[in-house]
C-alpha cells in the first residue's frame, strides 16, 4: 500500500489499481472513492464513490466507517473522522478537528495501525494535544497532516523521536508494528 500526502488535508491511499483519497480538492483527482472530513450537511454528495457523513460503507472491498464529531459539528459544518479497513490493515483519519474528540469517537477507531492526524497550532490540534492523542491511540504509524514545518517539528519533539520525511510511505501489513511507533511526514524536506 502507499500512502501520498498531495497537500493541505489530501492523501492518496493507494492498493494496486485501488485508490481512495481524502479531503480531495477540487474535481481533477480521480479514485475509487473519496472521504470528505468537512462538509456542508446540505451537500449531499451527487456520486456513490463519494463518503461524507457518519455510516458503514464498503466499496472495493475497503469498509469505511464515517463517525461525526459532534463537538465541532454545527448546522452548517458536520466533521467526520473516518475508520478504514483496508487489506486488514486499519487507518484512523481524524480529517480537521481542532480538539480531542470525545471517547466514543475515540473508541470507534480503536488502536489503528496509522493514525491521519491534524498538528497546526493556529487551526487545529496544537503539537502537544496531538501527540497525546497520537500515545492514547497507540497508532504504529502516525502522519501528520494539516501542518506547517514548525508544528510537525513540534510534533516530532512532543513525540519524542525523529521523523521520516518521504515523499510517499510505501508498506505492507507485516511493517506496522506498534511497539517501535514511527512518525512518517510526507511532502517536505527537514
């Protein structure tokens, strides 16, 4: 599987000639299905292979699990974190929260193997809230998106360990061991 970060809260998860992707702007990337975190709950999505509300979805084979944080949802915004379950490997995206969301969101995602988590200290989890909700869920992977290169250094220092920085982070199941949690920042150079 490889995971692309493409910019803001966007990435690329990639299996085969499978693709999901999150937060896509725009129309121009295309993938099997897509996971919106924010969206206007009059915006009902048009297309089947669009997800942007709370529910258990499958497509291709990848089960989704929308769960909608209601503490930062309004008439207007609903947030949506998602569990995905994808070759038996689970990802948590927690999209654009700018707090801890409460313990039952938390506990549908349960420990999963690579955490999407939001560290920018203006508009969202600040690197300290975001590195003690990274030790609560236990990822073993965790990829910080939403950030500026001072908070996901500072993300990295409230973790307690280096970074690695790739382009892209290409694994296999048998990689993710969460005893050794790696950090993974992908699209900028340290």
């Amino acid at each position: 599987m490889v995971i692309t970060y493409l910019g803001e809260g966007c990435f690329r998860l990639q299996s085969g000639e499978t693709s999901l992707l999150v937060d896509p702007s725009g129309n121009r990337l295309k993938a099997d299905v897509s996971l919106k975190t924010t969206v206007d709950p009059k915006d009902i999505p048009g297309t089947a292979d669009v997800v942007a509300f709370a529910g258990e979805y499958e497509v291709k084979g990848i089960e989704i699990e929308g769960i909608q944080i209601m503490d930062e949802s309004t008439p207007k915004l609903a947030k949506t974190a998602y569990k995905i379950i994808w070759e038996g490997i689970v990802i948590g995206v927690l999209g654009s929260i700018s707090n801890a969301p409460d313990a039952k969101v938390l506990e549908k995602i349960g420990e999963p193997d690579i955490l999407i988590i939001p560290v920018e200290e203006d508009h969202f989890l600040e690197p300290e809230a975001a590195g003690a909700l990274t030790r609560q869920l236990e990822p073993a992977v965790v990829i910080p998106s939403l950030y500026n290169d001072k908070s996901a250094k500072a993300f990295a220092k409230e973790l307690g360990q280096p970074a690695t920085v790739e382009d892209r982070f290409t694994f296999k199941k048998k990689d993710l061991t969460p005893e050794a949690m790696k950090l993974v920042i992908l699209g900028i150079k340290a």
